[in-house]
C-alpha cells in the first residue's frame, strides 16, 4: 500500500483569511460554540493557545485579540472542494478532519511525491497562500508522520528505516486519547523512540487496546484502512427582512417559513434531518446557531418546537437582518404515505399549486398571508405582518 | 420608527402591516390637536379628545419610541386615531 | 407653600429589581417639590422603613409608612399605616406572606387580613389590584363584593378607591369606573402615582430592572415592562392637572397623611429578654454577686481599683437597666462554653475565664464586668480602658457586645440560642447585598442584549475600574471603542452607575442575632432564610442599630480555631498547660521577633503592609501593639495618617497640634487619629458635642445617606467650636480629618493586639504547634500555604510529605516534624482519608502499592494525585514506577477476568523523573513543595545578576537590581500603587508599582513567575523595589495561586 497524507495546519485560519482580506493584520481566534461554552476551533499560528481551549482561558493571555464565529459549513464545503482534485489519483480518500486527508495511491509507485506536490499547485482553486504539506509512506500513520515534517512545496517520503524515523518524535502525534497521553508523559515516555525500548506486553497491560495501538504505531506498524470521505449533504433557505427583528416571536415566525419550504423542498421528500444550522447577518456581526436533532425530524413542526426552546436563551447580537437556514444531516429515504386526513391533504394539494404558479409565473411570492407577530405590543406596527405563504 | 434594512419589498420578505401615516396637526388651547389634515385628505377639526395615553420603549435601541396618542372625535363623527412622535417630530394617523 | 397634594404610594429600591431610586433620592425630591409627607410602600417589605423614616426626618418630611402586598391571587393591595398597632399588624401580616409561601415569592391569603386590619389604611390598589381587573373583565359585582369586605374589615373611614392616572392605554377608562364606583358605594377615592423613580430619566432603569427581574432582556420583556416613563414622582401642578375631574381624589390624600400618627423610631415596642434569677435576688444583685466572686478568683481579693471600678459600673448598669442585658449575654458564653465541651475542645474543670469559649472584641472590653462574667479577655484596669466609649452617663442606645468563637463552635452555638428562645424570638439579622461592580455589568448587559464573550472580557476588565468610569474606560479603552456608539453600550455605562450599590437582595447576616421578648415578626417583618429552619430579619444592622435593638454577633474567628488547636498541640506534645491570660506580655524575645517583620502567620500583623509599619513603629508592649494593629486601616490611610504617625514615632516629623483643644484626645497617638474613640473625643472637646451626639455624628459617616446627614453635623460640629474660641478655618480643618472609612475602636484594638501578641508568643515558643494548627485552619490569613511552608523552614520545622501509613486526617506532630494529612491532597476528601485510616487501623500499616490499592479501593486519579504527592513514597522507589504500578492494579486487561495475577512481568524501568517534575506534581495535587522552592530548581538557569532575596539588604538605596520569584501577592489598597510580593527560596521580595508603570507592565504582572528590574528603596528601615521592568519567566500551570487584591 501506499498512502499521501495531505496536511494543511489551521486550515480554518486560512480559510477565513482568504475569505476576508481585512483581518489579515491582526491576530484573531476561531470560536466553536458549544451548549454551555466557547472553545478555541483555530487560530492565527503563533498564539500562545490550543485547539479546544475555553475561550476565557485564551483571552486571559491574550485578552485583545478578535473573535470570529465558526463557519463550519463554508470550511467543509471548501475542504471537501480541495480533496476533490485528488480523485484523480485516487477513489478512496479520507477525511480524517479539516485540514487532514489521506488519499489511497493503490502502490502507484510511478507517482512520485515531487509529481504529486506540483500537480496540487497546478490545480488548486484557492489561494497559493494555502500551507499544503505532503508526506507518502506505506501506512496511514508513516505518511502522517512524514507530512509533519514536510514542507509546502518539499514533500517528504517516509524511509524503510522506520524505527530511526520514528523514534525522535513526539507523542503528541499518536492518534490516541488525550488521558493515554497525559499517562505516556507522566511515565517519561516522551517520543515514539521511548516506547520502542519496551516489549508489548507491559504497554498493553498499562494501557489496554491502547496499548497495543500505541506500540505498532512507534514501530512504524499501522493497519488501519482509508476510509472513503462522506461529503454532506444541505438544503439552504433564506429570506431577508425590511426592518430589523430582534423578538424572539418575530424570528419564529421567519423560521417556520424557512422550514416549511426546506420540508417540502425534492431533496428532503422522505428523508429525515438531523442539523440544522441558522445563519444570521445582524448590525452588528453575523450570527450563527447549530442545532442537531436526535433522532432526526421528519416534520417542520417538530423542527419548530425544538428550535424555540434552543433560541428562547439565546442573546442575538443584533437585530437580524435576514436569516439564512441550512439543513444538513439527512437520513436515507424512510417511507411516505400519503395522508389520510383531508385538511392535510387540501393542504398538500395547495402546495401542489403554488409550485405551479412558481413554475408558470416566476419564483417570487404570489400568495402572502397576514400572520399576527406580537399582538399584544404597544405599538400598533408590531402586532401583524405579512408573509408569504407556504402551506 | 422602526429601522428600515434597506431590503426593498418583494422577494422572500417579511412586511409589517399597520405602518402609521404621516398628517399634519394644527394645535389649539392648552397644547390639544384642533385640525388635522390627513395625507391627500381634507382638513378636519377635532370636535373632542376621547382618550390619551403615551408610549416611551425601546430606548436602548437605535430606534427608540416616544409617541402621545390620542383618540379623537372629528367633525363628521368618525373616530381616529393620531400620535406625535416625541423624538422624529410629526404626527401620524395610525388605525388601534 | 401650600400644598394640595401627598404622594403616597411610592417605592424605592427596597422594592427589589423595580423600584429604581435611592430612598434619599426619593425623599430629596419629594422636599423639592415641596412635599410635607411622603409614603413609602414598597412590595411585601419594610426592609427600607428605618432608613426612610430617618432620611425624610432629616429633611422635615413625614415619613408614611406602608407596603404594596401581593395576594395569594396574584392581585395588589396596599396598605398605609396609621398607628403603631397598625405598624404591628402590618409587620406580621408580611411575615405571614414569606414563611408561608416561596421565599422568594411571598404571597398573602386574603383571609388573614382581617385579624390584623386593625390601625392601617387600605388603598384598593394600582392597575393589578383586585378592583381594577374585576372592572376590566365586566365583572362589577365581583368588585362590589371586594369593596364590601373591605370596608367591613378596615371600617369605612379606613378604605379608599385608589385612582392613577400614569398615561397608560385604559388608565382613562378605568379611572371613570372606578369613579363610578366609589360614587355607588359612597367610597372615597384618592389619587396615587405608582411612583417608581424620583426623576422622569429613571425610567430607563426601572425598565433594566424589570428585564433583570425576569432574567430576560429588555426585547423580551415588552409586556412585562411598563407603558412609558410617568410612574415618577411628580409635582402638585402635574398631579392636579391630571386629575382636574376628581379634585377629592387629592384632597384625600391630606386627609390620609393626616391621620398617620406612627413614629418608627419612637414608637417601635422590642424589648431585650428579661432574665429569671435565682430566688431572692434581682438582675443587678444577682450579677453583682458573680462578678465579685469572679473578682476573688481573678486578683485574689477586692482591691480599691477594683472596687471603685465596679462600683462605677454597676452604678451605670443600674441607671441603664443593663443587668439582665449582660446575663443573658453570660448565659450565652455558657451555652458557648457547653458546645466546647461537648466538642471535647474545654474541660468542665477549667474555669471559664482561664479558656474563655469566645472573646469580646469593640469598646465592650473596656467593661470590667465584662471581664469577670466571661465576656472578654482583656482586664480593662491592667489596660487603663475608659468605659464611656461602652457605657456612659447619656447613653443613646444600648451597646452591642460582639464575641469571637472558634469557628467549629459558632454553627452549633447559634442552633442552641435559637432552640433556647424560639425562632419568634430569636432571629438572624438581616444583610442588604448590594449590586456590585461585576453583578452590576453582568444583570445590564444581559438586559441589554449585549454578546456573552464582550462582557466576560469588559467585566474581567473593570473589576478594577470605579463604575464611574465605565462610560470613559467604553469611549477609550483601544479594546473596547470600536463598541462606543452602539446604543446599549451607552446606555450600559449610564445605567451602571445608576444600578451600583442598588439593594439586591435581602440575605442573612453572617453572624448577628437579635433576641426579644415581644414577638420579632411584630417589631419587622420575618423571612425565612436560606437554609433550612433559618429565620431573618428584613432590617440589616444599620436599621437594627437605629431601632435600638441589641444584636449580638457570633463571629467565627480562624485565629482562635488556630489558638484553641495549637495550646492543644502544646499540652499533648509537652504536657504543659498554658493559660495564655497570664503569659509575658512583656517579653523582649517576643517583641524582637516583631521588630524582624517575622510576622507571617501571626493575627492582625502578617499582612505586608503591617510588616512594613511594624519594623518602624517597633511596638514594646500591649499599648503599641494596639496601636500597632489599628495603625494599618483604611481610615487612618486616608490623610496619610499612618505615615505620619510612623514618622512622629520614629521622631523623624516635627509636629504640633492644630488647637490645644486636641491634646486630650489624641495625645496617646502623637496627634493622630488612629482609633474611632478619638472622633468622638474631638466631636466633645472642639465641637462641645454630648457623648450621644458625638456618637451620632461618627456613625452618621458610615450611612449610605451620609452626604444628606453630615451637612447638618458638620455645621453644628463649626458652630459649637467657634462657640469654644476655635477659629472657623481649624475647625473647619479638624472636621476634615473625619471620614467615613473603618478604623477600630480603642478597645477593639486593644483585644485584637493582645491576641496577636498571645499568636507571637505561640509562634515564638511552640513554632511546631503554631505551624501545624495554622496549616489545619486554612483557608485563613493572608498567605498561602507555600509561604507559610518557607516561613516554617526559616523557623526550623521541617515539613514532611503525606504518607499513607503515618498521616492522620490533617497535619499532626510526627518525630518533631510537620506531616501534612490526607486532606492536604487534592481529591482525597473525608470519605477517602476515612477509608485510607480504617483500613490502616485494621490490617495494619501498608506493604506495597497493590496493597494499598486493594484495600482501599480509590479511584485511580486519587491514587495518582496521592503517587504525585509523595503518599506512597515509602512504598516504591520512584514515583513513576509507582504509579506504573498503580496503573497495572487498577486496570485490568479488559478481555481477563480480574484475577489477582502478579504484575512483575509487566514491570518495567521508566525514566527518573527530575526533582522540577516532582516539585510541579507536588504543588499540583498539594499546594506546596515541603523538600524546596521552585526558584531553587530554576536559578540554575537564570543569569547571575538576578539577586536572590537574602541578598538585598546589602544593597544601597536607589541601586539597580533584578529580582526574581513566585507572585504570592498582588494589593492595590486605596489610591493607585499596586503592591506585589515576590517569594523565592530564601524569602520575600516587596515590590512596588506605581501608576504609569503598572499600566504599562500590566499583562507581564499578572503571570505567575517574573523576572523584574528596579531600585531598592530603602526608608526608615523599610526595603522595596521599586519596579521598573519585569518580564515573565515561563509559568507552571502548577503554581500556587498568589492573593490577590486588586
């Protein structure tokens, strides 16, 4: 076998530089949002953080620096994109994660990595700024390894001599759990070539099936195959506001028409979905919200419900000046009947017909309803408005 | 007044109804509307003052609100309702 | 002026999160307007009523008070008091509403009201009341009935159809119902404002607040909040023109005023328990007699000094009917006294005075009897204590006497007092918690809407900043102006200053109890508190000291827990026995030690700035070690006093008295004002003040209301030493001296500095037991335990290790050492420690890490965390090796049944761990490093002109120098100059960083570990460093926090 690992550090990083010209002179981090914290996705190279750093600890040494939100749609969309020169050598390419691949060469030992280095800097859509190192060896693990030590544009081909090529290098880079690394340093076994002074049998005993893992892979021994990358699959809606909105009431009404068209959209007949992603432009900054459903949801009505209790918390940075729903995650087809009730049926029907009109007269909005917002409100203009209408 | 995004109206947006409509309101004794001239309309006087009140919010906004209501009785026996804006200046007819 | 109109509904910031001004702004602005009388009816509360009643005093206004209840329905109803009965009922029927519902939602049911109806005035109530909303849903014979049951519980002079006209949709509407009404039942209306601010521009917060209230933002409180911005307290003019149609409604509200005749301060019924002597005595014979028996046991006999001082005291008790006071209190120190003995910490045979269970502390030392019945620890004869400070000819009110206890005393003893009086009778003092800077931010940008991730770092950020400067710190800060014109942050800035300081909450005071014979829930309105079988108080003790109720402080104090334990320590390891009252107060060795700054540790003088000042003011005995402890408090900080003083001591200041008339007072402290005593002296001897109203004037300093209330003293203090012959412009000067910020009283001071004395001796004699009992006390005092570790080692203890077959549960004496306990561990609590010794105790001592580990089944992060700090060291060779064996134990291979197999085989040599590894694993699971100090382990690597501290005494003044260590402390008392303290292995380093510096270094300093250059200062035999330049070394996360101060 032989294996090209295709590494890029802070893929994210670069993405969003690339993307926005304007923050490239000063140091930011990328902040992944989680239920009850934020963390360190990326950041510019020399910041003194991690990935997966709470984000109070980052800006406490480094408390001026700017904070972007995740976009980890874009980012997959344009990884996926980049891997997707390399089906030209290979069918079976791996994702390990952004900024991590492994393409299966299949024993081409024609291809030399120098061919495969140059070839990537032919084809490449995005910018040359992009930091590709290269690393070929005969597992999964050894081209890793030799991708770490590669430079953009000096690619590096892991030796026979496994074990001197191996034993200077750190733990850091076994793919193993974070408590069996803090174990491995607290025993003074720093680097692989530490592990090779020892039998199996000790390692295995203190670590389990770790154990065993963590000793074939410093003897240069990896049997793991590649598995071929799964690219997502989405369905976007988007609609933009007149004026600001920043009642939680007024954006769920946004939201159910946003999720109304999703469900019924070709791509979804039949099919459950397990995320969604909100995306907002406010007067502030953009806004983002990622939702996952478990199990996946098969009506917009149930999308809607879990949806409000996730926003009713939520602290908008500004009026939402349009939303943006993407839904991905989708299941395989599960069954559909039709339905037996008749107002379900008059309003599938109905929606049957607005499809028509759409395709006779144009895509825009030709039925429209009046739908009560805040009906309740002080002021007379926020009680009711008028959106188009989807069944 | 609420901010408008900019987003001219048709595709895929969202209107809300009952926007007020500028007038204009000549004041009499005691600082109360006695004609009001609606947009494209004729002038009518204020035969009485049914009810006030006032609305001040969304302060912390880049559009706060300060409006004095009032509901009137006009000459020919219809019944409206207008508000100055305390901040922007001018008067609105606005249906409750 | 004449007036037509009262507001009589009205709510401060006692209305918690809705009313959104000051009680003095409210009060303020009613006398601008020209008020005579003002209501104050906060909801379900009375928590302000004793500030209110002395704010509106001051400004000639009447204060009515009264409260807006919430029925169990949901509806309001408020309620304005007449007579002191009225007060009564009211008091009782709001304690009704909070012990029987959710202390946070205190509801009233309708039903109790007329048992206690009696002496109030009912107004039917604002939009929420029962009346408006059976108007509002058609229903007119609903509120028909509701009006006949309150007129037949009130009478019919006492009810009133309550009216507002604030501008909002339907006000008018239901105005002229509600007229209808009245007209139909021959109910008289009145007008109110629902007022809930003083000015109209308040209403922003008051919208804040609602939102915070509901834990929502303001976006989303829309039909919470109110209408508009009318609810403020408006003018007779503006009142009369809304209601022009209704001229009655504000007649009544004089008519109203007029009848309330309650008097809060006068009229309020609390009464100090009576004490049941034995047969044929009286309180005062009965305490008499046990103070000179106690007398006899104390000096041998009566002498003259005794006798002549007893006399006076007993004469003052006598006339102030203090005698049952002061045996309740001795009954308390013997219910104190039984907790220590069931605690095992006292012998019945000991008397009491020899290991008194508690000590006094304030001007209450000065008090002989105090003394002999237990109070106190301090003879006031040997000290030459004035009494008036405690008890005095004119006394105003009756004195309150606060005991330290150990801390395992003080829990146990407050649930004895309240089992013995019952929780009527016997209730916790309340605590008003006030928005603080970080809560204050925090509640308004949540309200606001503003991102989570830009107030962490603003509110990290100006936690050092004074609120007032918030909008200045938004406009210029280069991390946060980019945010200066976006509306919320505006209005955050304006909004927090306002909300700063605003009540938040109603909690219990940590130690104060109040004990009466009359029920409490009749005198103020209960609560319950936090924990279970908690009763409180709403009053905090500024209001309980103003209402004349005698509250009295269980303080749980570390450094008698520390004493208790160490006298302990000392007898079982020497068998002596020390009576601590009788040891050298006089003992040069002692005061040697002093002198030397060798002070960490010791009470009231460890902390760094009491280690400069005492190498300088070199105390020699108990009076300069009063001195010494009161010297180093804010308010003698604040003309600089402790400088001079220092400077007059050392005889390095010329300096003379601004008037002759100061000698008196403040002589015995070389013209400074160092103790409380010494204002009220110099409020009697310039201003011609009596002992009361000097006292008055002081406290008048601490009130939130102070600004209001010391105009007036300060031109009586003027007019009373012009009348002396004192020139305006000295009095004027003298009466500047006086501030508001804390310093002792003289007595206090004096108790205080005798324990610290007594805490010098320990250290000094017994350093072994006086280490182990501190390290058992943490957290206390001002240092960490690594410090406290390296003073220890500069003392000649050594510390050892925890180990699994020697240590106890804390630090014990073994083989005349300190050895840490398991709880010094990290994640070895009491349950672990309890199952290390049981099964230590049973099967004896432990033979190696298997063993260990199988018997006392511990997780494997504690068995590591005790591998890291040394525990098993007498198991194993290495502690690696150790933990690999730990590792091969606790873990069974997944796919094997576990069967005991021997784990030899799959043992293996591992790398030595180097002693910075050991010493980073140590600090981590323990907090300290007994066997050295990191800078031993770096300052290999350091260049060779960075100094290390043993070595800086040689240097000159102004010399340049580079220093490096441990931050164990980082201070920013008043002013700008941060104070830092370094810790390497020799010693400490002080630092000092002025303003510009620290602006500029700020990051750097903030690290754990530094490198910094600068130079020496050296006065009055003081040394600092004056810091230019610092840098950071690479830290360990591992590091022992620093104290900060900040």
């Amino acid at each position: 076998m032989l294996v090209a690992t295709v590494l890029i550090p802070n893929f994210a990083f670069h993405v969003e530089r690339n993307r926005s010209l304007n923050i490239l002179t000063s140091p930011f981090l990328i902040v992944e949002r989680h239920p009850k914290h934020l963390t360190v996705m990326d950041f510019t190279p020399g910041l003194p953080v991690q990935v997966g750093m709470k984000i109070e600890k980052a800006l406490a040494k480094i408390p001026k620096v700017r904070l972007i939100d995740a976009d980890i749609l874009y980012y997959e969309k344009t990884w996926h994109e980049f891997l997707d020169i390399f089906q030209l050598y290979s069918s079976s390419i791996e994702s390990e994660r952004l900024g991590l691949a492994y393409v299966d060469l299949f024993d081409q030992s024609q291809i030399s990595a120098e061919d495969l280095s140059s070839f990537i800097s032919k084809k490449q859509q995005l910018s040359c700024s992009l930091p590709i190192q290269i690393g070929i060896g005969k597992n999964k693990y050894l081209a890793y390894i030799a991708a770490r030590r590669a430079k953009p544009g000096e690619p590096v081909i892991a030796p026979s001599n496994v074990k001197d090529f191996l034993a200077p290098t750190s733990i850091d880079y076994l793919p193993i759990s974070p408590k069996s690394h803090s174990a491995l340093k607290e025993f003074g076994l720093l680097t692989l070539g530490d592990i090779t002074h020892y039998p199996i049998g000790p390692m295995q005993a203190q670590f389990g099936n770790e154990g065993r893992l963590i000793w074939n892979l410093a003897h240069g021994n990896d049997s793991r195959p590649i598995t071929n990358r799964i690219q997502r699959e989405v369905i976007t809606e988007k609609m933009s506001f007149a004026s600001p909105i920043d009642i939680l009431t007024t954006i769920m009404v946004a939201v159910e028409v946003l999720l109304k068209r999703i469900f019924t959209h070709p791509q979804r007949r039949g099919r459950g979905v397990m995320q969604i992603d909100l995306q907002a432009n406010t007067e502030k900054e953009r806004w983002t919200k990622n939702i996952v459903f478990r199990p996946a949801q098969e009506t917009w009505t149930k999308c809607l419900r879990i949806i409000e209790r996730k926003l009713e918390r939520e602290s908008f940075p500004g009026g939402l000046e349009d939303l943006q729903i993407i839904a991905s995650e989708l299941t395989k087809e599960l069954g559909h009947q039709k339905s037996l009730f008749s107002n379900h049926r008059k309003k599938e029907q109905l929606g049957e017909l607005i499809k028509t009109l759409e395709v006779q007269l144009g895509p825009k909005p030709h039925l429209w309803q009046v739908r009560e917002i805040e009906p309740w409100s002080r002021i007379p203009e926020r009680r009711m408005a008028l959106i188009p209408f989807v069944p | 007044m609420v901010k408008n995004t900019g987003t001219p109206y048709g595709l895929n947006t969202f209107r809300p109804l009952n926007i007020p409509e500028p007038c204009n309101v000549q004041m009499g004794k005691h600082d109360k509307p006695q004609i009001i001239t609606k947009k494209h309309g004729k002038s009518l006087s204020v035969l009485s003052i049914k009810d006030t009140w006032r609305v001040d919010d969304e302060w912390w906004t880049n559009h706060p609100i300060s409006r004095q209501y009032y509901t009137i009785l006009l000459e020919n026996l219809s019944r409206t309702t207008i508000f100055i804006d305390r901040i922007g200046g001018g008067w609105y007819e606005q249906g409750l | 002026m004449a007036y037509s109109y009262i507001e009589l509904h009205a709510h401060s910031n006692f209305s918690l999160k809705e009313g959104a001004s000051h009680i003095h702004e409210l009060t303020t602005q009613a006398q601008k307007l020209g008020y005579p009388a003002l209501g104050l009816t906060d909801h379900n509360t009375l928590a302000g009523s004793m500030l209110f009643t002395q704010t509106a005093h001051s400004l000639g206004l009447q204060p009515i008070l009264g409260s807006e209840i919430t029925l169990a329905n949901g509806h309001h109803l408020t309620l304005i008091v007449r007579t002191q009965k009225g007060y009564e009922n009211l008091s009782h029927l709001l304690s009704m509403a909070h012990i029987s519902n959710d202390r946070k939602n205190p509801l009233l049911n309708l039903k109790s009201i007329p048992d206690f109806a009696e002496g109030l005035t009912l107004l039917t109530g604002c939009r929420k009341g029962e009346i408006s909303a059976f108007l509002a849903k058609g229903q007119e014979s609903r509120a028909l009935r509701s009006v006949t049951q309150y007129l037949d519980w009130f009478g019919s002079e006492n009810v009133y159809i309550e009216m507002q006209q604030n501008y909002v949709y339907g006000d008018t509407l239901r105005n002229s119902q509600l007229a209808a009404l009245a007209q139909q039942m021959k109910v008289p209306i009145v007008a109110t404002n629902n007022v809930h601010y003083h000015t109209k521009n308040r209403h922003r917060l008051q919208d804040a607040l609602v939102a915070i209230s509901h834990n929502k933002t303001l976006s989303e409180t829309h039909k919470e909040r109110r209408a508009n911005a009318e609810f403020y307290l408006k003018s007779q003019k503006e009142m009369s023109s809304l209601f022009h149609q209704f001229p009655d409604a504000l007649k009544n509200t004089l008519k109203i005023a007029n009848r309330c005749d309650f008097d809060l301060k006068r009229d309020l019924n609390y009464r100090f328990p009576n004490y049941s002597v034995p047969a044929g005595y009286t309180p005062q014979t009965h305490l008499e007699n046990l103070c000179y028996k106690a007398a006899r046991r104390r000096y041998g006999e009566i002498t003259p000094e005794v006798r002549q001082r007893l006399e006076r005291e007993f004469q003052l008790i006598e006339k102030h009917n203090l005698a049952g006071f002061l045996l309740v209190y001795h009954d308390i120190i013997q219910e104190a006294r039984q907790v220590m003995i069931d605690l095992n910490l006292s012998d019945p045979e000991i008397p009491l005075e020899e290991r008194p269970p508690g000590r006094g502390r304030g001007s209450s030392v000065a008090l002989l009897v105090g003394y002999l019945i237990g109070l106190s620890h301090i003879d006031p004869l040997a000290f030459n204590l004035k009494l008036d400070r405690f008890l005095s000819e004119e006394m105003i009110s009756v004195p309150d006497i606060d005991l330290d206890f150990p801390r395992e005393i003080r829990t146990p003893l407050i649930e004895r007092i309240h089992q013995k009086w019952g929780w009527e009778h016997a209730a916790l003092a309340g605590m008003i918690v006030t928005y603080r800077t970080r809560s204050t931010i925090r509640a308004l940008a949540k309200a606001l809407g503003l991102p989570n991730k830009q107030i962490s770092t603003f509110t990290k950020h100006m936690h050092q900043i004074d609120i007032k400067q918030i909008g200045t710190e938004i406009n210029n800060h280069p991390g946060f102006k980019h945010l200066a014109n976006i509306p919320s942050w505006q209005h955050l800035g304006e909004l927090a200053e306002q909300l700063h300081g605003f009540p938040h909450e109603i909690a219990q005071h940590p130690g104060g109890m109040i004990i009466s014979s009359t029920p409490l829930s009749k005198i103020v309105p209960i609560r319950k508190g936090a924990f279970e079988g908690r009763f409180v108080m709403e009053w905090d003790k500024e209001a309980i000291k103003d209402a004349g109720f005698i509250k009295i402080d269980f303080l749980a104090l570390g450094t008698l827990s520390q004493m208790q334990e160490a006298l302990q320590l000392i007898e079982n390891r020497t068998g002596h026995y020390i009576d601590l009252s009788r040891i050298n107060f006089d003992d040069k060795n002692v005061y040697k030690m002093l002198h030397r700054a060798d002070t960490i540790g010791i009470f009231q003088v460890e902390s760094a700035a009491q280690m400069q000042a005492i190498i300088r003011i070199k105390p020699e005995n108990l009076f300069d070690m009063a001195l010494e402890v009161a010297a180093i408090r804010p308010g003698v900080g604040i003309h600089d006093g402790i400088t001079h003083f220092i400077r007059r001591r050392m005889k390095s200041e010329q300096w003379k008295y601004d008037h002759p008339l100061e000698r008196g007072p403040l002589a015995r402290t070389l013209g400074i004002i160092l103790y409380q005593d010494q204002v009220n002296e110099l409020a009697m001897s310039i201003g011609g003040f009596s002992g009361a109203d000097a006292e008055q004037m002081r406290r008048a300093f601490h009130k939130r209301e102070k600004d209001l209330l010391l105009s007036a003293w300060h031109q009586k203090f003027i007019d009373g030493a012009m009348k002396k012959g004192v020139p305006q412009d000295i009095a004027l000067k003298i009466f500047k001296k006086f501030n508001g910020q804390y310093m002792f009283p003289e007595s206090h001071a004096f108790a205080f500095g005798v324990t610290a004395y007594q805490m010098a001796w320990i250290k000094y004699y017994y350093p072994l037991e006086f280490y182990v009992s501190i390290f058992n006390q943490q957290p206390m005092g001002f240092w960490s335990l690594e410090t406290l570790k390296e003073d220890a080692k500069r003392h000649g203890i050594t510390i050892l290790n925890v180990d699994v077959n020697q240590s106890g549960e804390k630090a014990t004496i073994y083989k005349e050492s300190l050895l840490l306990g398991f709880l010094h561990v990290r994640k070895i609590g009491k349950s672990n420690t309890n199952r290390i010794i049981k099964a230590r105790n049973s099967n004896g001592s432990f033979v190696s890490v298997s063993d260990f580990v199988k018997r006392t089944g511990l997780q494997i992060d504690e068995l590591y965390n005790l591998a890291d700090a040394g525990a098993l060291d007498c198991l194993g060779t290495s502690r690696r090796q150790i933990k690999w064996k730990i590792g091969l134990t606790s873990q069974p291979i997944p796919h094997q049944a576990s069967l005991n197999l021997p784990i030899e085989k799959d043992l293996i040599d591992l790398p030595q761990q180097s002693s910075l590894e050991k010493m980073q694993r140590e600090y981590r699971t323990t907090g300290i490093y007994p066997k050295g100090h990191l800078l031993s382990e770096i300052r290999p690597y350091l260049s060779r002109d960075i100094l290390p501290s043993h070595k800086l005494n040689k240097q000159r003044h102004a010399a340049d120098v580079k220093v490096a260590g441990i931050v164990v402390r980082r201070q920013k008392p008043r002013g700008k100059t941060v104070f830092i303290t370094l810790e390497d292995e020799f010693g400490l380093i002080p630092l000092v960083i002025w303003e510009g510096t620290y602006t500029t270094l700020k990051d750097i300093l903030n690290a754990p570990l530094l490198v910094v250059r600068g130079k020496i200062s050296r006065r009055e035999g003081t040394l600092n460093i004056i810091v230019e330049q610092a840098r950071m070394l690479p830290d360990s996360e591992y590091l022992p926090q620093s104290r900060n101060w900040l």
